[in-house]
C-alpha cells in the first residue's frame, strides 16, 4: 500500500503564497506520479497538477498555470504544491494522489492513491 500524507494548508489573504507538501511513505516504488486535486463545497473534484517520480514531466491546470508550480524531491519521498498569488476561488480542500504510471490524467478516478487532503482558504 501506498499512504499519502499532506499538510501546508491554512488560511491566508488573497495574493498571499502558500506551499503544500505531500509526503509518499509505504511501497513508494509503484508510484510513478504524483498530483494534485481540489475540491470546493458543492463542486467537484478538479485536477491542478501532476509530476512525473523522475520530474521529467509536469502538468498544470489552466486555472492555476503561471500561478502554482508543483515539484518533488525523491529524497524525501515528497511532492509540494508552491501556490503563489492566491485568489478566493482558490478555496478549496486540496488532495494528493499517485498513480501507478507515468500518465498524467487529469481525471481523478484514473488515480490510484488518494492523501486526506488539507484545507486551503484564501480570504479576499
């Protein structure tokens, strides 16, 4: 099994930064990439960002691209979610997930390990 564990969420002002990690632990070498997902109250689950284990490819929503940048560190069995620029509709509850490929999809049940999640709000 795969546990995925993240934690930088909390309550910050629009066009604040914050940066979310999610630490990978357990058999870490069927995970070959991870991502990001949100979800708002009412709304469904949307995609924000996907890596490759190597880091070789990234993927970014429209919504957040040029705003968030996600990277990993190997060493520490770790992705993070840099989140610059904060808006309001920014708000949400943010997941990790792995995938047992290198097939970044944008759909969340194309993933096979999920995080808790944590919440990020962004106050206007």
């Amino acid at each position: 099994q795969v546990q995925l564990v993240e934690s930088g969420g909390g309550l910050v002002q629009a066009g604040d930064s914050l940066r979310l990690s999610c630490a990978a632990s357990g058999r870490t070498f069927s995970v070959y990439a991870l991502g990001w997902f949100r979800q708002a109250p009412g709304k469904e689950r949307e995609f924000v960002a996907a890596i490759t284990w190597s880091g070789r490819n990234t993927y970014h929503a429209d919504s957040v691209k040029g705003r968030f940048t996600i990277s990993r560190d190997n060493d520490k069995n770790t992705v993070y979610l840099q989140m610059n620029s904060l808006k309001p509709e920014d708000t949400a509850v943010y997941y990790c997930a792995g995938r047992s490929d290198t097939n970044l999809y944008t759909t969340p049940s194309r993933w096979n390990y999920w995080g808790q999640g944590t919440q990020v709000t962004v106050a206007s």
